[in-house]
C-alpha cells in the first residue's frame, strides 16, 4: 500500500509540474505575442484633423472593451443597442463599450471570485460559446484604464462592421436577444464566434482594431498585451 501511494503522489506531482509548465509557456507565449506588432507603422490621425474620430480601449485588468460614441456620421449605435435593453435608459449615454467574452463567464460570474476553476479549465479544453457585453457611458473621461485612440472615419467604418458581424443577423425593428448585464446601464447579446484558450475576448478587442489598420499585438490572450498599444493620455 505504501508502494502504491508513493507511486501516486509521484504521479500528482509530475501532473502538477507539467501543468505549471504549460501554464508558465502559455503566458510566455502571451507575452512574445503582443510583443510582436500588427500594423506596425500606423500613426493616429494629425492632431486638429477634424474629421478624426475618438475611441477608447478599456481594461479591468483582465478583459478589454472598445468604448465608441454612441452617435457618428458612420453608426447610430442606439439602432443595434437600444436604451429599452437597459434597466436605466434615462441617463445621458454617449457612448457604449462593446466587448466579446465567454458566455458562461459574462453571464455567471458577476465577479473574479464566482469564476469556478472547473470553469477555467472547460475554457482550455474545450472553449465555450461567445456573448457580446454592451455598457452604455456618459462622456467617458480617460485615465490609465480606459485610453483614448484617434482613428479615420474609414478605420472607424471597418470597427463598426466587425462589431456588427459578431451579431447575429435580423431586422432592426425587431429587438435583438438579450440578457441582464451586471448593473442597470448594460446588456448581453447573442454572438457569433467560439471563445478559447487562444480565441480570448482580449485577442476579440486586438483583432479588431488590427482590422482598421490599427497598431496591436500579434496575440494578445491577455489584456495587458493589448493595452501596452495604447498609449495613456499625458498631462
């Protein structure tokens, strides 16, 4: 019996090593990944262009959104995102911040420490459907978590169609699927797209900016590898 316990915990342990392992190459990874530039020599339009358009990247910390004005010459958001989907539609909202993430994630854990290992680990095997998180903001004010990025009209156009390819398709007039968010100025909705391991709601955020001809990382699992593209706004 002593034989065999040693012999197990010898496979625990070597189980464990080899978990921390891939665990310490995927973050490796990460980070050679974002390191590497996509749209490598893209600069913001001049400044006093004024036809540039202003847009934010946002972070916890841990996922990333695409904070946009909620009313431009190339989307009237308030069409794809109603205010009727929101438990508070009188504020004055200018803009909505539109991110990508697993549905199980966005929908169960309202915060870090709801998420269940089991849950992590279903992610990294197997991945997990994705949901559109949609947050209505009134006249956001930058700060080191959420940075603003000055983009063509064009590279804004290309945005804008990517958020709205993630949707599934049908008319305007009819409202769109949709779940609670986690406060009164905010909404899930149903998405294309399948969330991994290295299909991440960052690699979502990286991906669509890289689209417009936007400067990112390569790959980008963790926010922190989108966010070191975006410079914050100086005093």
């Amino acid at each position: 019996m002593a034989a065999q316990a040693t012999h197990a915990l010898r496979i625990v342990r070597a189980g464990a090593a080899w978990l921390a392992l891939a665990i310490g190459l995927f973050f490796l990874a990460g980070w050679i990944g974002s390191s590497i530039p996509r749209n490598r020599d893209w600069r913001e339009p001049p400044p006093g262009d004024p036809s540039a358009i202003t847009i934010f990247v946002e972070t916890n910390g841990v996922h990333t959104a695409l904070v946009l004005p909620k009313y431009s010459l190339q989307k009237d958001w308030s069409e794809t995102f109603p205010l009727r989907d929101i438990g508070d539609p009188a504020r004055p909202y200018t803009h909505v911040s539109v991110s990508w993430g697993e549905r199980q994630v966005f929908l169960e854990t309202p915060t870090w420490a709801d998420l269940s290992p089991m849950t992590v680990l279903r992610i990294l095997g197997f991945g997990g459907e994705g949901l559109v998180h949609v947050a209505h903001y009134a006249r956001p004010a930058p700060a080191s978590d959420i940075r603003p990025l000055r983009v063509t009209p064009a590279q804004y156009a290309v945005i804008t169609r990517r958020i709205e390819a993630m949707l599934p398709p049908g008319p305007l007039s009819e409202p769109r699927r949709h779940y609670p968010g986690y406060d009164d100025y905010d909404a899930f909705y149903e998405s294309r797209g399948r969330y991994t391991a290295a299909n991440t709601c960052n690699q979502w955020t990286s991906d669509t900016l890289a689209a417009a001809g936007i400067r990112t990382g390569w790959w980008t699992p963790f926010a922190g590898g989108v966010m070191k593209w975006v410079p914050v706004l100086e005093d």
